[in-house]
C-alpha cells in the first residue's frame, strides 16, 4: 500500500472517530429539542463530566474495575448529574422563551466548569486503556482498537435509540410530546415527566461519548464547550429536532474536519465545520433534509 493511500485511509478513520463523537452528543442534542424545544448549552458539559468520572474510576486504588464496566458507571455518573440539572434549573424554565433557556443552560455549563477546574485544575487528564494502547492494522492502517469499539457502539446505540422511541410505550410518548406538546397534555400525558425522561437520556449519550472518546483525547475543563457548538451545528445541519439527520451530519463533519486537518491546516479545522454551518444559515436554514421539528 501506498504511503498516500494509507495516510488517506488512517484520515478516513479518524475522521469516522470524529463523526462517531460528534454523532453521540448530537443525538442527545437533537432528542431533547426535539421534545422540549430546549437548546442546552451546557451539553458538552455533560461529557467533560463523563471524561473525569472515567478518569477518577480508572484511578481508584483497590477497585481496578475493568474498562467495559466502568462505561456504564459512567454514563449512570452524567445521568444522575443530568436529573439533578432537570430537577433544579431545567423544569422551571422549560416554558419559557428560548432565550431564558439560552441563559439558564449557558450558567449551567459555566457552574460546571468551574466546578472541574477546582476539582481537577487545567491540567489536562489522561486516561489510557487496554483498548486505546491496542493497536491493529487492518489492511496495513494502523489504528488503535478504541477507534473501533466507538464505531461499533455508536452504530449500535443508534439502532437502540431507534428502536426504543419507535417500538416501546415510553418511547412512543417521547415521539408524541415532540409532535403537539399542548395535545398531550390534554390526553393525560405527563409533559414534564417525559421531558425529565428525555433530558436525562440525553445526558447519558453524552456521558457515554465521554467514557468513549477520553481514552483517545485529554481531559480537560473547557473541552466540551466546542463540542456543544459542534454538535448544535449537526443539529442544524440535519434538520432540527430529526435525529436520523442529525447522525448523517455529524459523521459528515466529522470527515470533513479530518480531511481538512491532514490536506490543508489542522489550525484552521474548526473554520471549516462553522464555514459549512454559516453557509447552510444562509442557503438551506431547514438543514439537508428540511426535517420539521418532532422526531
């Protein structure tokens, strides 16, 4: 293999790593404006929160859990967080005006982050694992098994969320209260219950995109205010409140990123995802699929 394919190829992959990531906090994102209308910008957050849960369980002495019990730890860590932030901020704002909403979940990222950097300083955390140190080379592009294991699980959550909202009684009252809010109440639905519901599953995607990604990127304070724009802009790109376009543009920034990263400057890469974004604000505001808000 060719040392430009085999560049191209390794650019590929992490571009699909990239796109998995921004996929898990952009289905969240997308899950609960499409229920409550909600922009949470403390989302990012969520999955900073994720990143040091993972990195406070891996470093417990006496406990040395394995890594693939320690994920769902975390993301019960960013679940428990995320009803607390519903309990205490978020269920008093949700029938507000967007820019209430703008205002009370932006104090709650700044609440957040300052809350880490006394707990854990900027010095940025690592966390390695079996799976992050275990290289394969699969056709001779060497990669490290962590990048697959985020592809299969994104793949595979993805299909659960699927099936959940469409197939089970809950979720089917989650796809109801994001079609006419007003009609369910009416019917006896509880609105804010299924929101509480919503916004709680959404952080769990997020803490578990944390427990995922850690492993490859340091953990630090600020690193989930960029991914909450990130993830926003997938949002938009796919059509507000539609998860389905939300995922497709996520894994297509994703790429795009990475590509952009390697071909032309890595310094420059984020001007291209908000390039893109901005150009979509001004020619197609409805987003690739032209998606009404519901899911």
């Amino acid at each position: 293999m060719s040392i430009e394919l085999e560049i191209f190829l390794e650019t590929i992959i992490n571009g699909l790593t990239l796109g998995a990531l921004y996929a898990l906090v952009t289905m969240g994102l997308a899950l609960i404006f499409g229920v409550a209308r909600l922009v949470n910008f403390a989302h990012g957050d969520l999955f900073m929160i994720g990143g040091y849960a993972l990195f406070v369980l891996l470093g417990v002495e006496g406990m040395e859990l394995p890594y693939v019990l320690i994920v769902p730890l975390v993301v019960i860590v960013t679940m428990a967080f995320s009803w607390i932030i519903e309990r205490t901020v978020i269920h008093r704002v949700i029938n507000q005006s967007w820019r209430v909403h703008a205002v009370a979940t932006l104090g709650i990222s700044i609440v957040l982050q300052n809350i880490a950097l006394i707990l854990f300083t900027t010095d940025p955390k690592q966390t390695p694992t079996i799976f992050s140190r275990q290289i394969i080379e699969p056709f001779g592009v060497r990669m490290s098994m962590q990048r697959v294991i985020i592809l299969v699980v994104v793949i595979v959550v993805f299909l659960g969320l699927q099936y959940f909202v469409r197939r089970t009684k809950l979720g089917k009252a989650i796809r109801a209260v994001s079609q006419n809010r007003d009609m369910c109440a009416i019917v006896g639905i509880d609105v804010k219950k299924i929101v509480m519901i919503t916004f709680v599953i959404s952080g769990g995607l997020a803490g578990l995109a944390g427990a995922l990604l850690a492993p490859l990127y340091s953990v630090t304070p600020m690193m989930g205010s960029l991914l909450t724009l990130k993830g926003l802009a997938a949002v938009v790109l796919g059509g507000l409140g539609y998860i389905n376009g939300a995922v497709f543009a996520a894994f297509g920034l994703g790429i795009i990123e990475a590509l952009f990263s390697t071909y032309v400057s890595f310094a420059f890469k984020d001007v291209i995802v908000f390039g893109i974004f901005i150009l979509f604000l001004f020619f197609r505001p409805q987003g690739i699929f032209g998606r009404r808000v519901g899911l």
